[in-house]
C-alpha cells in the first residue's frame, strides 16, 4: 500500500536557499523582582536549599572518594562517583517544573539530578501519596531505615528517603533503590519519574526517545527529559535518537490524536569537557551546541542555549519549552551551559584545564550568587541561607551514617543466597497485554487481505495424498511469526513494531505483508536507518510499560546496535532490582547470498549475553508458538529468523500449525526425529541439513539419527538432550554460526559435563568456517552442509564402514586452524 506524499521533480528541483532562524543563546535576562510574580519567597528559598543539598551531597562524596571520611565517619567507597559540584543550578532548574508523570533519564553524572528530580517530586506529591509511595517500595525496606527514630513530617522523611535511597544505591546496599544493583551512575527511582541513568556516555539518548514514544502512543501524561553530557553529542545513539524523534511522519503522516512531535527534551548538561577533552574548541566543532539544532529539521529543534548557571533561567526555559511540546511541536534541545569544579571522577587530576579557569568559573559559583540575590532582592537573610547549609550539613551526615551501617544497610546477601542477582536478571511473567484500552486497528482481522491469503493455505507441507504442496499454496515459516504477531496487535494495545522498511515494503522478507492495512502509522512505522535506535527507542518504550517489536533487516546489522543489545536491553531489570520489565522482542533476519556483511549468524553473540532471551526457530509451527510466548512475556527477546528458510512449510508437527493461539515455552528442545545411534542437536536453520545427514546416515550406514532442534539457546533445557545422549553415546551439533567461540561450543562442553560417563567419543561441534561468509556461489564451501556432518562422524566418533570422508577432521588439523587462527 503506497503512501501518497508524492515527491514531486518539479518542486524539489527548483533553485533556493535554505535560511536557518536564530538560535537564542543565554536571552534570560530577568531580576528577581521580575519574577516574584512567579514565585512565593519560599519557592525562591526551597531551589536555593536543593542546590545546597545536592551540594553537600556531592561534596561528601568527594571526602569519602578522596579522604575515606566525612564529619568523623569514616568510610571507603571502592566505586565510581562522578560528582556534580558546581552544576546544582542546572539540575535544579531543570527538574524544577517538572511533576512525577515527567521522566527524566541521565548520565553517569545524574546525583544532582536525581536529587533535584527527587525534591521536586516530593514537593508537589500529596501527603498521603508520598507516604504510601515510600511505604510500598521493596516492601518499605528503604523506608524502614529512614523512619527509625524520625519525628519529622512526611515531606521531610521523604527528603531523607530520597537521600539514603540514592546513597545507598551508590554504595551497592539492598536498600538502595535499586537493591544496590545500579550504583552511583545507574541509580534511579521511577516513582519520582527519575528513570535509569546511564554510564555509557549518550546511552540514554535513543532510550529516552522511546519513552516519549510511550507517552505519546499510550496518550500517558507527562513529557520526557534527556539529560546527557555535551561530549555524548557524538555518539551515535544520540544522533540517532535525535533522528528518530524529528522524523516528520509524526506531524505528515501520524492522524488525529497521534499527530504532532514527541514530548521531548534533549538537555545537554553542558560543562564544555568530556573528560579532559574541551568540546568547546577541541573534539566538537558545533562552537556552541545548540547550533546542532539548526540542522536537524526546520524547527531547528527549538534550540536555545541556557544560562545552566541561573536556576531561574533553566525554569524559564523548560518552562516555554514545555508549552512547545504541549502543543506537539517537540522534540526540543537545550544547550544547558554549567561548570563542574569537581574532577570528572574524584581521581581526577584536573591536568587539562587551568587553575584560573577553574577559578572564574567558581569566582561565579550559582549558589552563592543566587543566594546573594536573595538577600538583595529582600527575600531571605543571610542567617536563613546559613541555616540551610547547616541543617544540610547535618541532615547528609546523618544519612551518610545510615548509609555505611552495614547493619541498617546490608549488601545484597550472596553468602547466604548466591543465586539472589541470578533470579532477577529475568521477569519471567506472563502478560496477554499491558493495558484494557481496546487495540488501535483499521480493520477487523478476518478482513485482512494476509489473513484471507493464509487461510486458503496447505499448514502442512504435504497435502491429503501425501504430495507436497505447491510453494504459493503453503503456509509458510514467515506466516507463522505473522500469525503470532497479527494476533498479538489485535490483543494488546500497547504493541507497536517498527524498524526499517517496516510499513507499505511489508518489512523485511515479507514478514509484515498485511500489517500496514490492519495498524495505524502510530502502531507500524518505518524508522530511519538507525539500528542503535531501533533497539534503544524499544528499550525505552518497554521500560515505561509498552510492548514492542523491533524489527533488525540483517543480523549483520547488530554490530550497529551494539551498545543497546550488549548493555542496555540485557540488564535493565536487574539494574532496577528487578522492578522494571522488558517486554521488547527483537526481531533479526540472518542472511544469505550477500556476501560477508549480510549473511553472518551471530546468535552465538547475543547468546553470551546475560539478561537475553534468544530464540531461533526452524519450523512454521516452532515459529509461531515461540513468538506468542515471546510476546506473552515480560523480558527481552532476539528473535533469530533464517532468511533460507522463510519459505518451508511445516514437515515435523503432524496435522500442520494450528489456526488457534498456542505458545511453545521458551528454552525447550524439541525432538524433530527419533533414533537410537547417534544424536545431533542443531540450532536454527542447519535443522534442515541434519535431516539430510539423518537421511544419508539411515541409507548408507543404516543408523539412526536422533534429530533435536535446539529451538532456544537462551533458556535452554539439556534434560532432552542428555536423555538422548545416555541412548545413542554419541552427539554431533550443528549450525550456521562460525564454530569458534560458537553457542555449539558451549553447549558441546555442558554436555560434557553432564553426561561423560554416556559418551562414547566427546560431542563434535560442526560449525561454520571461520571466515567471511562468501558469495552465494561458494556459500556450500562455509555453512555446514550433510556430508560435513557425515565426515565428522566418521574422523571423531565412529568409522563408518566404506566412508571416504572430503573433509577430514584430525588431531593435527584442528591443531593447524586454530594455530592460524581460522
Ligand atoms: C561509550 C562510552 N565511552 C567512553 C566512556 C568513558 N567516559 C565516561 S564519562 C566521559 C565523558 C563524558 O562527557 P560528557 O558527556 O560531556 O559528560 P560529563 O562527564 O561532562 O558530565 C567518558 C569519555 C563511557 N563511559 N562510555
Ligand atoms: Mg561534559
């Protein structure tokens, strides 16, 4: 189905200028007088007493880092700590309109906005509210420590909550916000709409931009911060997060409700250095960041710069922005400028920036000059700020105290639990959906022209007479993950699906075809070539409470994601002690016939991951049952396809793929033929070149292959697999990925272990070659193809009678390869 934005020669062939618009650098320029109107004296008090707190915080952070002491408690920290002293305004500000509905992601350098964040909720937050909030979170186990004694009131018990919380989260204590799981740089607490912060510089670039895709597909409220360092602005999740949110489709193509731009910040915290490095006249050549808006799409992205020195000017700027992302013009992006006279980490050196820079810079210091207008404009005295400090000075004390008490605030307890972290790297739920809205769709599903194709076709591969069905008439691998999809679509509202090519192409490999008649643009898109954000829009539209498809063309192409399936997807949710789910499948074709960079199978990779689940089914019938229980869970999953066998139909389950809902459980085998000599146990596609190994075998050795297909790498039940082995003595495993380092290996060496006494000879691993793929032309030279399987039968496990092997496998040459390293 083609849209119809025609793009038209004759007008975008025509001569002209593109003009850029002015961006607004520091325009803030209002005097406390002018504000009052703005603020109660105590509202102008309660930013100068966050500033103070976080200021303290940070400052006895930096005593512990340096000095292993603060006020006589002694301590030491072995972790990081990227301290924020000198930017307490910025953070302040940015956090301070904003409500607990608002999200705000961070860097490894988040304390200040955290604790900003924090304040700002408990401000606004209800009594009652706040109480049960705290009450309810790990079962009261943080607040327990807190109100021990405490004779406050519940604002000033949340203030301390909120404190020992994140103090202890950084120094890794159970009662920690998030078990001690996340640590200095990770710690968040989504109560208070503080969502992960992260320590891959620019990490929370493309993650934020799908949780504003959740408030903007789930109609949530609230708008999304991203607050990351100026010195992330090159890395790529955060170019492209920032495509991904500006794509026009949202205004041109998205209808009703769903048009309009996502609520969106980008706000640089903009401390002009990364580590050392100056991103104002060395690494960056932007000059001033904000320009970077100018180029992205014709709203220059709103781009100001602010003064990050001022807190009332940050307030001002998020509140303006605000209203433009109200009224869906977002995303913006502010160039918060702010200094931290801190090291980059307490080890810090400061070797690359002069005393007398670091001098102005806190010759200018936000606090004592906002303090100062204060006392000018007549809102407070002297004595009052003082006070404040004091109190401050006490209260951290106080939660340092708490915070090192080994009793009070123990680690996670591995001695006495050693499997505790282990049980939470999954959610391991079943949800049917995450919300009872009913589902976005433009067409009941029997009227889907994909449905009405699919139900005129053979689910088995042989017809009544037992011929096989013609290729246009079989129900196919392809329709088998459609159907699951399909059906999922129609049953939880929250699911989208996007990736390249995903709309009006069909998606890759015609996996999709029928998807764009039955969902709206918001529920089916096409996102830019941006694998990174693919996956890191899913992760944070998962995170917030959304289910999601992410759609990977070729697996090749995961080296682009690398950063969000190696750190960010596998370890949310324990990083959250468990609290956040991850209900994110990610969809990855694995190639053939293009060559080196289009036909790897990297399963293996994604394998050796903790924290993923990871699937590659070989059959329409394993397909379909797989991905309903994919999509009927809480955590991630890669989804291995092979794009060698979309088309076959389902030859093993008798009586086809069923027309209903069936779920195949994650992380059992399946035995595809029985036989008693020997087993091979394969992973993916190479399922059909063990059938032709089992067939040889049979013909010309009369013996009997037992067949299992591996279905999951990621769980993974061996029970089946060691059943087979105390009969037949003898196992081959084989798939499509390169051998070395392979999930084959892997598996081979648990077998091992597991059933030596049963084994005849050790399991044989018959992988890929360790090369380039080649050319479609010389492909049978690499994948594993049924004589190899044959040969290695032969040369490491039995002699088969009369067998000349092509391939023959000896002591000497698995020596010479790995020598060679290939
Ligand atoms: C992907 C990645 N590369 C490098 C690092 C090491 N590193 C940590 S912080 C940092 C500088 C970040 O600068 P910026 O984004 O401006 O944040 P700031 O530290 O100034 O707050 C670097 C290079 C990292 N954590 N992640
Ligand atoms: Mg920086």
């Amino acid at each position: 189905m083609p849209r119809t934005q025609n793009i038209d020669p004759k007008e975008v062939r025509k001569p002209g200028f593109i003009t850029f618009g002015k961006i607004p650098v520091n325009q803030y320029s209002k005097t406390i007088a002018e504000e009052r109107e703005n603020y109660s004296d105590a509202d102008f008090i309660r930013i100068y007493r966050d500033m103070v707190i976080i200021r303290e915080f940070e400052t006895m952070l930096n005593s512990i880092k340096t000095k292993n002491e603060y006020r006589g408690i002694q301590y030491n920290h072995p972790g990081p700590a990227h301290l924020s002293i000198g930017q307490e305004a910025a953070a302040v500000g940015m956090a301070y309109t904003l409500g607990t509905d608002d999200y705000i992601f961070g860097s490894h350098r988040s304390h200040g906005e955290i604790i900003a964040k924090g304040l700002s909720a408990i401000n606004k937050l209800d009594e009652e509210v706040l109480y049960s909030l705290m009450k309810n979170y790990f079962g009261g186990n943080t607040l327990r420590v807190v109100e021990k004694d405490f004779t406050g009131d519940i604002k000033e018990l949340a203030v301390h909550f909120l404190l020992y919380g994140a103090l202890a989260e950084i120094f890794a204590r159970e009662t920690g916000f998030n078990k001690g799981l996340g640590g200095s740089m990770h710690a968040f607490f989504t109560p208070f709409g503080i969502y992960p912060n992260n320590a891959i510089v620019g990490g929370s670039g493309d993650i934020s931009v799908g949780a504003a895709l959740y408030k903007k597909i789930n109609n949530k409220p609230g708008i999304v911060v991203c607050n990351i360092g100026d010195a992330s602005m090159a890395c790529g999740p955060v170019w492209e997060g920032i495509c991904f949110a500006t794509m026009d489709q949202y205004r041109k193509l998205w209808s009703g409700e769903y048009q309009g731009g996502l609520p969106l910040i980008f706000n640089f915290m903009n401390n002009f250095y990364g580590m050392g490095g100056q991103t104002y006249g060395e690494t960056m050549g932007f000059g001033i960041l904000a320009r970077v808006g100018a180029g992205v799409n014709p709203d220059m992205m709103h781009a100001e710069r602010v003064d990050g020195y001022n807190p009332l000017a940050v307030i001002d700027a998020f509140r303006r922005k605000r209203k433009i992302l109200e009224e869906k013009k977002g995303p913006v992006l502010l160039d918060t400028l702010t200094y931290r006279f801190s090291g980059h980490s307490p080890s810090d050196a400061s070797s690359y920036r002069t005393k007398e820079e670091l001098e102005a810079w806190m010759q200018e210091d936000s606090i004592t000059a906002y303090g100062k207008s204060l006392t000018e404009a007549g809102i407070t005295s002297q004595e009052t700020l003082d006070e404040i400090r004091e109190n401050t000075t006490e209260l951290i004390t106080h939660i340092l105290r708490l915070s090192v008490d080994p009793k009070l605030s123990p680690h996670i307890n591995l001695e006495a639990d050693s499997d505790a972290i282990g049980r939470m790297m999954f959610s391991n739920q079943q949800v049917e959906k995450f919300d009872n809205r009913q589902p976005d769709t433009l067409m009941p599903p029997d009227e889907n022209p994909r449905v009405k194709a699919i139900k005129a076709k053979e689910r088995f591969y042989l017809d009544k007479n037992g011929n096989p069905v013609s290729k246009a008439k079989l129900y196919q691998l392809r329709d088998g993950i459609f159907e699951a999809i399909f059906d999922r679509f129609y049953k939880d509202p929250t699911l989208v699906a996007w990736g390249e090519e995903n709309r009006d192409w069909g998606g890759a490999f015609a996996v999709y075809r029928g998807l764009t008649e039955a969902l709206p643009y918001h529920r089916l898109f096409n996102t830019p070539i941006a694998e990174g954000a693919i996956v890191g829009a899913a992760i944070g539209y998962g995170m917030c409470g959304g289910r999601v498809i992410a759609e990977i063309m070729y697996c090749d192409f995961l080296g682009r994601a690398g950063d969000e399936v190696f750190n960010q997807l596998p370890k949310w949710q324990a990083m959250s002690g468990n609290l956040i789910k991850m209900p994110v499948v990610v969809r990855v074709s694995v190639g053939s016939k293009y060559g080196a960079q289009h036909s790897q199978d990297w399963s293996s990779l994604v394998a050796h991951i903790p924290g993923l689940k990871v699937v590659f089914p070989a059959t329409p019938y394993d397909a379909k049952g797989l991905m309903n229980s994919a999509l009927n869970g809480t955590d991630p999953v890669i989804f291995f396809e092979s794009q060698r066998i979309y088309d076959v139909g389902e030859m093993f389950h008798e009586g086809g793929v069923p027309e209903g809902y069936y779920e195949i459980p994650l992380g059992e085998p399946d035995i595809k033929r029985k036989g008693n000599d020997i087993t091979i146990l394969t992973i993916g596609a190479t399922l059909y070149t063990a059938v032709k190994a089992a067939d040889i075998l049979k013909e010309k050795y009369g013996l009997e292959a037992e067949i299992i297909d591996a279905r999951t790498l990621v769980p993974f039940n061996y029970e089946p697999v060691i059943e087979s082995v105390k009969k037949t003595g003898r196992i081959v495993l084989a798939s499509d990925a390169s051998s070395r380092g392979s999930f084959l290996k892997e598996m081979a060496q648990t077998i091992t272990e597991l059933a030596f006494d049963y084994l005849d000879a050790p399991p044989v691993v018959v992988g890929s070659r360790n090369w380039i793929v080649p050319a479609f032309e010389m492909e049978k030279y690499f994948f594993p193809q049924p004589e190899w399987i044959i040969d290695a039968i032969h040369c490491r496990i039995m002699p088969l009678k009369n067998h000349n092997p092509v391939h023959i496998i000896t002591d000497e040459s698995v020596i010479k390869l790995n020598r060679e390293g290939v």
